[in-house]
C-alpha cells in the first residue's frame, strides 16, 4: 500500500511540477471561463431548443459539471496518456519491474496519478464556476450543493473511466501511440454520437438524465416538447433565447449506481490489463527487413580499424539547406506505422472524390490530424532524442535546421492535400488554394512553437485535437484552413498568426539553444 | 568554474569527480552552454561572439548522446555532416571511409535503433570526425566500448592528436594516463592542477607508500590514511596509500597518475 501511494504521489508531482502542466491549467481556466457564455454572446454551450436555463447555482454548477467532463474527456486522455511510456524512457520502469509491486496495483497506481491530475483540472474548473457564479447570477441565492453534487456524479466517474483508459491504452497499444491517439479521437467522436442516443449505457459524460430533466422543465413551463439538445460551443447569429428555471436534479440510488458502475469498469480494464502488460520487458522495436543482413548476423564486438584523417577523402563547405530538408521529410515519412500511409492515401481518394466542401471541411483536416505523430515532435525531437548536442553545436543551427523542419512539415502536408489543391486550381480558386498552404504552415508552426515553449509534445497533440474537432463541429474561429470561406480577410489574420508563431519559434529556439 | 586555461596541440586529458564541471566546460568550448562570465578565444578570435567560427573544426562526442533510431548510419551521419555545413562530392566516400574505420560497413544499412551502445558510441566517434576537425572534444569516450576497442580508440586518439587540439574527459585514469600529453585535474568548478603528467605526478612523489597489513588491521587502518589500492591475500591484504609520512613497515612506490589525482582531489579544493 506504501508503494502503491509514494507512486502516485511522485508521479503525480512530477506531472504537475512542469511548464506544459501549468499552460494547461491556463487553457482549462479559460475554457471553464467560456463554459458559461456572457450575456449577449453568440454561442451557447448547452441550451434546450431555443430555451435556455437562467444563471442560478444549479444552471451554472451543472452545465460547468457537464461541459468538464466533455473537455476532460476530449484533451484528458491526451494529456495523460504517456504515464507509463515515462517509466520505460527513463528506465525507471526496469527498477519497478525488479521490486515486488504487482502489475494490477502498479496500473492501479498509474491510473490514480491520472485520475489526480485531472482532478486538478476539475478544480480549477469548480472554482471558476463559482467565480462566475458570483459574478453572473444576479440576485439567486448561492446553494454549494448544486456544485458539488454535479461534479462529483457527473465529472468525476467520466474522469476517473478517462484515467484508467489511457493506461489500459498503454498496455496493449505501448508500441503503436499513433494508433492510440488517432483511435481516441475516432472513440470519442462515437462516443458523442451515442450519447445523443440517451442509452444510459453509454453516457460516458453523465448528463443523459440531467437533459432529459430540462426537457420536461421546458415541456412543462411553455407546454413544448423539444427533441433538440445542443451541447457543446453552437455559433450562430444572435437569437431571442427564452428562459426557464433549473433547479437540478434528483440523484436517485440507480443514476448514481450507474456512475459508481463507470469506476467500476474502469477498474476492470486495468484489472484485465494488467494480465497483459509488459513489466517493461519490451522487446527490441524496430524490425530488420528481410532482404537485409540481421542483426544478429553481425559480430557486434568488431574493434575500430584505424582511421588516418589524412587520408579520408576530401570535403568542401557545403551549407545548403536540402540535405535538412531531405533528411527530415525521410524521418517524418518513416516514423508512425506504415499502413498509416495506407490510411493517409484512403484519405487522398477521399480528396479527390468527396464534395469539395466535405473534402475541405471534414476530410482536409482529420487526414492532417494523422499526422499528429510526426508534427508533434518536429522539434523537439532533437532534445527527446539527445541529438542537440549534435545540433546545437552545428554551423548555424537556428537559420538552417529549424526552417528546414518547418519546410519539411509544411510539404508533407501539403503533398497530403494535393488532391484538394490540384482541383481547386482546376476550377482556377486561388483563395482557398491560398488558405490550405497557410494552414499547413499555421499548424505546422503552431506544432514547432508549443513543441519548444512546453518542451514536449503533449500540449500541442492536446490542442491540435481540439481544434480538429472543433473543425468538424464548424466552430468558425478554430477553422485555421479556411474551410468556411471567411474571405480573404480571414486570409490576412491567419497570414499574420503564422508571421507571429514563426517569430516566436525563432526566439524560443534562440532562447533554448542559449540555455542547454 | 573560476579559471584560465591554454591548449594547444595535442592532448588535454580532464579529470575530476563527478560535479566537478568536466562536461560543463566540455559543452561550453563545445559552444552548446553558456558561461555566466569569462571568455573562451580560439586563436584569438571570442568564440562566445563568434560561435560558427569553432563550429566549422569541431568534432565533438558528447558523453550522453542519442541518435534518430529510424535512420540508418549513412543517413545519421549525411545529416550531421549537413549540420556541420560540410558536403561536396566525395561526402558519400569520407562517410563509407569513416563507417570502414569504425567498423560499421556491415551494419550501415540497419536502423540505428537496432545497434548496441558501443555501436552507437562508435557513430558518435565517426560523426566527430567527419568535418576535418582541428579541435576534438571528446566526454567519456569509452563508455559502452570493451578493453580491446579502448585500446584502438586511445590509438586513434593519438594518431589525431598530431594535427589537432584534442580534449579528453574521463573517469578511467588509465585512459587519460596513456595518452594525454597535459592533465587537468577539476573540482566542484575549479582547476586544481594543469601540466604534463610528470609535473602533475611530482606533487604526490614522495608520498605514496605500499605496506602489508593483517586483515583484520585494514578497517582501522583505512580511517587513518587514504588508500588508493588493495588486494587481498590469504591472511594478509596489500595496501597501497598516500601519506605525508612514511608508516612502519612500509615501502616507498613509484607514483602514479592515478595516485595524484586521489591526493588532489581529496586534499584541494
């Protein structure tokens, strides 16, 4: 049980005691802050047909309560999701495989210290709950329990079934996190599907009931039955809302059976996991090919033969930037699995066939959400990989080897759009041929400049996720591709966002290199 | 660190505990850290100002370096060669020459990924060698190679040696003994001593003595004095120490480096 807890807890404050986590906090603070849209605003997060709750305790605690656990649930698997991938980089894993911890009460572990840093994020989403609380509610009396309860059997469960997925996600998928953080994204997409379905089986975010609830207080107070439930952020021209009064619900024995039911499984899968994992006796990755000679072939205790500079063969300075690019495009091709490229070239076809505003606005942006892997560490790699002193060392690292990764993230997406690019040059449409080469480089640059700043690639595998499903829910101001059509305005602000990530890349490079 | 330091051609060996700023200074000549104050000049030009002036003749080995494991070694080291902005047409030919002298040809064409840690130590050895380097900073060269590539490895060192300022950092003083023409001993970020062997070695001549003691006489016997060696035999154990003052019964020796550094590093600093 000691082990069991000093795990946890130094996972734990190793998590939270980082730059990234703390970004984190600050984007959760702000989401939090827009869960409760201002009067006046032109979204809304959950509202009943055009009905909507008034701002008291109950309204604010429940709909902070049921928008957390969709966030938690979107960026939380991300950002826990490399807990036990953490113990086999350092070699830590190898000391705990030798102790005799268990492997269910090691996951176990693992996955409270996910549960716990969620739970952390959860708070800071209560708090500003209340803040805005006091802040917007004009004159309802302030009742705690309308906070609590929700959080507790809304957030809580769906947060603590998220912690233990991401481990039972290690377990099997250890050697394929291209897989586990594209099928996430696929499971949490259908997850949302189902969930409009109201079978309580699969409210994994808990407020199947609560909706259900505020429909019959609206059935009751204007004598309408409304089928509709938006949930989420909804942008759309300013309506004439009406208003009714939530006072929550009742938590009877069998929904909160249902929610404990949720831990439960949660707990199952890292029981069964744990029948499957590793103990970090992971076997040598990469595969030889056939045709070449194995490894194993090869006595590997060859001594050094002599080498007499002399008499190598001569070199001339060479400072062009293609070899860069060349070796970098090669890295981002290889790395991932290779039937992801069978995936990606599905994605092409779909390209060239689809209706092109499908292709642009749907299709465009999950094929470059597969590419999360490979931009995610475009630079930071150096660092993960120990090869900055290699490269910090070089002839002039920042005006060479950085615009070389950018350049060869930009042509690898943009060689994933070129079906797209190619018909809409056909139909001579320059304007969004214009803003899908922006938007590679955008989010190509957004990947360079979040990958330095937090020195890892959680935050930007955090956000590009959000904003690939914001895309596909048509949230107009995450549309970084030009998708909806903005105009060419829209152009010039995106042009102006990549003018600033690439400056700040520039100087956050600069200030890493200067600080090794 | 508070110091100043000429080299010039040949072999500085560094050695020093751990902490004592060994990598440090290594990655600060290497122009990858910063010095909070000082300057570091090569031929009179401040490489502090003026990076890319060392970065063209520089080979450097880092003591704890990673490799990108999908590339092959062909393709690992055509990358650091464009890093070190070195090309032309015989690039292809210095790396096939470089991988022969590290004895890589056969496994060239694998992922680096699937190579041992003295495989990989020997990339890191070509890798520094492939810009017709003029100063070599080498950090614990020999880690991850066994006592027959060592012995090459200290060969090749001094072959190199011959056209190049060359720096060398080890824990193992036999390593640095063999082949550094001048020595640097270091400590928590200080220099304690810098000269040729002979000149470091006579600050501890006189005062390395062996002895025999019964077994059970060693424990006592190691609070009092600073033992640099022992081996034990069936009821007695031979001790080799250092002292100000001979011991009853025991025999002056021969110091060695590795006697020096024990002495310096315990008695400075």
């Amino acid at each position: 049980m000691e082990q069991f807890y000093k795990i946890v807890r130094f996972d734990y404050l190793q998590r939270t005691r980082s730059y990234a986590f703390l970004v984190t906090l600050a984007i959760s603070l702000y989401a939090a802050y827009s869960f409760i849209p201002a009067p006046g605003s032109n979204y809304t997060t959950l509202r009943i047909g055009d009905y909507l709750g008034v701002q008291n305790s109950a309204w604010i605690g429940y709909v902070t309560a049921m928008m957390s656990s969709v966030f938690l649930t979107m960026i939380g698997f991300y950002l826990v999701n490399s807990n036990i991938k953490k113990d086999v980089d350092t070699g830590v894993g190898m000391i705990i495989a030798t102790t005799s911890i268990s492997n269910f009460h090691y996951l176990l572990a693992k996955a409270w210290s996910n549960f716990m840093v969620l739970l952390t994020i959860t708070g800071i989403v209560f708090i500003m709950g209340v803040a805005l609380f006091f802040a917007r509610s004009h004159g309802y009396p302030f009742e705690i329990m309308q906070f609590i309860l929700p959080y507790l059997f809304i957030t809580v469960p769906t947060i603590f079934f998220i912690a233990a997925l991401a481990v039972v996600a290690e377990v099997f998928l250890y050697r394929y996190t291209v897989i586990m953080n594209v099928g996430f994204f696929f499971f949490f997409i259908a997850t949302s599907v189902l969930q409009t379905n109201v079978l309580p089986i699969f409210d994994l975010f808990g407020f199947a009931q609560v909706t259900a609830h505020m429909q019959d207080i609206v059935a009751s107070q204007y004598h309408q039955k409304i089928n509709t439930v938006s949930m989420g952020f909804v942008f759309d021209q300013k309506k004439a809302f009406h208003f009714f009064v939530f006072e929550g619900i009742r938590w009877s024995l069998s929904t909160v059976l249902v929610r404990i039911s949720l831990i439960l499984f949660g707990l199952v899968i890292v029981f069964i996991s744990s029948k499957f994992f590793h103990r970090f006796d992971i076997k040598e990755r990469y595969k030889v090919k056939k045709k070449t000679k194995s490894l194993e072939s090869i006595p590997q205790a060859r001594i050094l033969n002599e080498i007499r500079l002399s008499a190598l063969p001569a070199i001339t300075p060479s400072y062009k930037i293609m070899p860069f690019i060349k070796t970098e495009l090669l890295m981002l091709i290889r790395k991932g699995p290779r039937w992801l490229w069978v995936i990606n070239l599905g994605g092409m076809i779909a390209l060239i066939f689809a209706p092109i505003p499908a292709a642009h606005q749907i299709v465009l942006p999950i094929l470059w959400f597969l590419q999360v892997g490979r931009l995610s560490d475009l630079a930071t790699k150096e660092k993960t990989n120990r090869i900055h002193y290699f490269s910090y060392a070089s002839y002039k690292p920042l005006t060479r080897l950085l615009p070389a990764q950018i350049v060869a993230g930009i042509v690898l997406l943009l060689v994933l759009a070129a079906p797209l690019l190619i018909r809409y040059l056909v139909e001579i449409q320059f304007l969004p041929v214009m803003s899908i080469i922006m938007g590679g480089a955008f989010i190509v640059l957004f990947a360079v400049a979040f990958g330095i700043l937090s020195g890892g690639k959680k935050l930007f595998e955090i956000l590009f996720f959000l904003f690939t499903y914001s895309n596909i829910e048509l949230v107009p101001y995450a549309d970084y591709f030009g998708g909806m059509n903005h105009g060419p305005r829209y152009t010039e602000l995106i042009f102006g966002l990549i003018a600033f990530l690439a400056f700040v890349s520039f100087m956050l490079r600069k200030r890493e290199m200067a600080r090794v | 660190m508070d110091y100043s330091v000429t080299i010039e051609n040949g072999i500085l060996g560094l050695l020093g505990p751990n902490g004592a700023g060994k990598s440090t200074l290594m990655k600060i000549i290497a122009t990858i850290s910063q010095p909070t104050t000082g300057t570091i000049e090569l031929d009179g030009h401040d490489i502090l100002k003026d990076p890319d002036y060392i970065r063209k003749i520089l080979g450097y080995l880092p003591q704890d370096f990673g490799v990108y494991a999908n590339l092959n070694a062909y393709e690992f080291l055509e990358y650091i060669a464009a890093m070190k902005g070195v090309g032309g047409p015989n690039l292809r030919q210095r790396v096939e020459a470089l991988l022969e002298g590290v004895n890589l040809t056969d496994s060239a064409k694998l992922p680096i990924g699937t190579y041992s840690g003295g495989m990989k130590q020997r990339i890191g050895i070509a890798q520094a060698l492939l810009n017709d380097p003029k100063i070599l900073i080498f950090d614990e060269p020999t880690v991850g190679l066994d006592p027959e590539e060592r012995m090459r490895f200290r060969n090749l060192i001094s072959d190199l040696a011959e056209n190049c300022i060359i720096i060398l950092s080890s824990h193992i003083v036999s390593d640095i003994e063999t082949i550094a023409d001048e020595v640097a001993i270091m400590k928590s970020g200080t220099l304690l001593t810098k000269g040729t062997q002979a000149e470091v070695i006579k600050q501890v001549q006189g005062k390395v003595f062996e002895i025999y003691l019964d077994n059970a006489d060693l424990t006592d016997f190691k609070a009092k004095h600073m033992v640099v060696n022992t081996t034990r035999q069936k009821d007695t154990v031979w001790v080799r120490f250092i002292s100000e003052n001979p011991v009853k019964g025991s025999t002056e020796a021969l110091a060695l480096l590795e006697d020096a550094y024990l002495y310096l590093t315990h008695n400075k600093g």
